[in-house]
C-alpha cells in the first residue's frame, strides 16, 4: 500500500513537471510558426517597381531618373563617395547580380550600368534591427519607411540592408543641395535616409518621380513602371506574368519587391 | 531695545533688495512684456480655434506627423471650422506664417524653446525658393556611360564591412557606440 501510494506520487509529481515545462514550449513553438505565416501572408496591397535593363541602358534615361528623384527630395550630391547620400543609382551588372555572373560571364555584361534603389524588400531586414521603429514596413501599402523623426542614427539598417541602398548623413547636407525644394524637408546630420518609393507623391495618387521622369522621354517609355502587386490586373502584375524577371540576391530572403526584366 | 534703528533700517533696506526682481521689472516697465507674435496678414482663421493653436499647436504637428508619415493620410479636418487642409509643416503652417522670426520665434525667444523642426523643414523665402552656394562638385562624374559603369558607391557593395570601416574612420567622432 505504501509503495504504490509512493509510487503513485512520484507519478503525479513528474506529470506536473511535464505539463508545466511542455505547455510553454508548446505555446512557443505555435507562435514561431504564427510568426512565419504573419510574414508570408500577402498584404492587401503592396507597390512595387519592375526595371527594365534594355531601357536603362541609356546615360540620358539613367541621368533623367537619377536628377528627378534627388531633386524631389532634397538629396544632396557629395563628391566624397563614402559620404554621399544617394536614393536611387546605378551599379555594374556585375555588383548588383553578383549571384548570377560567373568567371566566364561576358565582359560586356559583366559592365552593364543596372538602376538601383530601395527593395522595399516583404521581410526587410532593416526593420529587424531597428531599435526605434523609425524604419518599418507600412501594413497599408509595404514601403518601407523612413520616420526621420525618430531615426538616431544608430546605421544598424545601413549594416542589416544586404543591397547599400541606405545612406548614412555624415555632415550637414544642406550645402551640397543646389536648390533646396521648399516642399519637401532637408535632413540633418545624424540621420539614415533611402528612398521612399515616393510615399507623399502616392499620397496624392501621382506615380514616384523616376518613374514619371523617364516615361516622359521617349526613350524612356516603360524603362521603369510602378504599380500594386496584390491588384492582378496592375501594370507590374502583367508585365511579371509576361517576361522573365529577376530579384536581387533572392537566396537571402528578403523577398525584394523591384523587379528587373533582363 | 537695543540698536532698534538699526535693525529696523536693516530689515527695510534687506526687504527693498529681496524684492529688486520685482519692483525692478515693474518700475522698467517690462513686467507687461508680451512676445507679440505678428498674426498673418488677411487671414482671418487658423486650422483650429485661437485658444487651442495657442496651448496645442506643438500637440496638433506631432499629430499631422504621425499621421502623414506613419498613417500614410494627408488631409486634416478642422474641428472648429470644418476646412480641410493638407497636413504640412512647410505647405501649410508656414504658408500663411510666413515670416518665422516674426511669429514662431517671436514666442519661443520669450519661451525659451528651440524647436528643432527648422533643421529640416524649410522655410518659405519671398521667391518660395531657396539658393544655396554650391559646395559639391561641379559636373557629374561618368558614372553615366556604358563603358565605365559607376565607381560611386562601389565600395558600399563591394565590400560592405570595408566600407563601413572605412565610413567609420574617416569620422571618428560621430561614431555611436564603437
């Protein structure tokens, strides 16, 4: 009697112990897989860009975009290349698809100026490291934001983005600015910037200044096109179901959101 | 008593010279001191009633900000007079506030606070426009060209921690952290 009374405690008492430990693994495990498909769920809307290689090929197309989008936003044009700010640029073929070159890759290609710009990726991984939310990923619209009022500084972002697309602000930038656009603010030392995909042109239902640059040359037509990924009938949905296009470094993760047809 | 003058006469002249603040600021005429901000010209309304720009404004901006940058929206309501307006720092406020040292200033001179906005947001000019002397370089470099593709930035993809070392040295002083 008293040794199964013993026994039956000590049953008792290591059944507990199970419960107790194993409930909250249990309730951790179901919240990882929750978080996973909380990032992998499409969000109501989701603007995106697709470049067009061929049609940015051009110095007067590149040149267009370039100017319209710094000029909009006040970004200034530092010779120091380690201090200048820049939203959207152009790198070789060669930097920007580093996965898709090989030894034996043409020269020719290897050399090819590609646009680049912020990704605006589905899982940033600068919105990981930020300790004050002043970058995040709007629910609304999946840009990628920039809350200059709350940016400190910190450059874990310029460190997170896989793709340079931050810039760090080393010095005051207001006297590498030509001529300051009233309308839209300055920033400070101290700041990180990137582009915006135009958030307050969107705003206003107008497309973001590149992409009305260069489609008002008329070597520029489609060159760059900008659209709602989640709307199946949007010019980018059409034209990704029609070309064969390709993501940046898309081994990472990040699930960037520009698109270039090749 | 002893010495009773004296003490009288000590406490009189002690209580004169505690009070100097005050009867100082009184007898120079500055205790009516107001700070007098000019009111925009042909305006006859604010976005909101004139008691509440005048204990909230600071409240109503960080409001817009919020909304404009976070919320992603872009127009304000009035809830005293109904208008709509775009919620703007430099398209709005200091569209019809136009001269920040006579307004803004005018008051956080007297209030000893320094908004910082200014550091970014840029006030409006007669023209509207700003002209700064150029200190960047003259002429684009030739990162244009197909055949010599852009050195600027390379060193960003390149060799990101390169970079950034060599980001950080050439700065020292504004590295957080290090």
């Amino acid at each position: 009697m008293d040794d199964s009374r013993r026994s039956f405690l000590k049953k008792a008492g290591l059944s507990a112990l199970g419960i107790g430990a194993g409930f909250p693994l249990l309730r951790a495990s179901v919240r990882a897989l929750q978080d996973e498909s909380e990032q992998a769920a499409p969000l109501s809307k989701q603007w995106a860009m697709v470049i067009d290689i061929h049609k940015c090929l051009q110095p007067e197309v590149i040149k267009t975009c370039i100017e319209a989008c710094h000029r909009e936003h006040n970004v200034p044009d530092i010779e120091d290349p380690r201090k200048d700010i820049e939203w959207i640029r152009t790198e070789s073929f060669e930097k920007v698809f580093a996965d898709q070159t090989h030894p034996h890759t043409q020269e020719s290609i290897k050399q090819l100026p590609v646009m680049i710009l912020c990704n605006h990726c589905a899982s940033p991984s600068c919105v990981r490291v930020c300790p004050t939310k002043a970058t995040w990923k709007r629910e609304q619209d999946g840009i990628v934001m920039m809350d200059m009022h709350r940016c400190i500084g910190c450059r874990y972002c310029i460190a997170a983005c896989p793709y340079g697309a931050r810039s760090f602000n080393w010095q005051d930038p207001r006297p590498f600015i030509q001529e300051i656009r009233p309308e839209y603010p300055t920033r400070t030392k101290g700041v990180v910037e990137k582009c915006t995909f135009c958030f307050e042109r969107i705003a206003k239902g107008m497309v973001p200044a590149c992409v009305e640059a260069c489609q008002k040359l008329p070597q520029g037509a489609g060159a760059l096109t900008f659209g709602d990924l989640a709307d199946a009938n949007s010019e980018v949905v059409k034209i990704l179901r029609e070309k064969y296009t390709i993501r940046r470094r898309p081994g990472l993760g990040t699930a960037p959101n520009v698109f270039y047809v090749i | 008593m002893y010495d009773s003058g004296k003490i009288i006469g000590g406490l009189v002249l002690f209580t004169v010279a505690a009070a100097f603040p005050v009867w100082y600021t009184h007898a120079s005429g500055k205790a009516g001191y107001q700070p007098n901000p000019v009111l925009p010209e042909g305006k006859t309304k604010c976005v909101e009633s004139k008691e509440y720009m005048l204990s909230e404004h600071m409240n109503l901006l960080d409001e817009w900000r919020d909304l404009v940058v976070r919320e992603g929206q872009t127009t304000y309501v009035s809830t005293a007079y109904g208008d709509e307006y775009e919620m703007s720092f430099t398209k709005t406020c200091l569209d019809c506030h136009e001269k920040k040292e006579e307004f803004c200033d005018k008051c956080h001179t007297y209030a000893d606070v320094t908004p910082y906005c200014w550091d970014c947001h840029v006030e409006k000019t007669a023209t509207g426009r700003m002209q700064h002397v150029r200190v960047g370089r003259q002429s684009k470099p030739d990162m244009l060209s197909n055949a010599e593709p852009s050195r600027r930035g390379a060193a960003r993809l390149e060799d990101k921690d390169k970079a950034m070392t060599a980001r950080i040295d050439s700065e020292p002083s504004a590295v957080i952290g290090r």
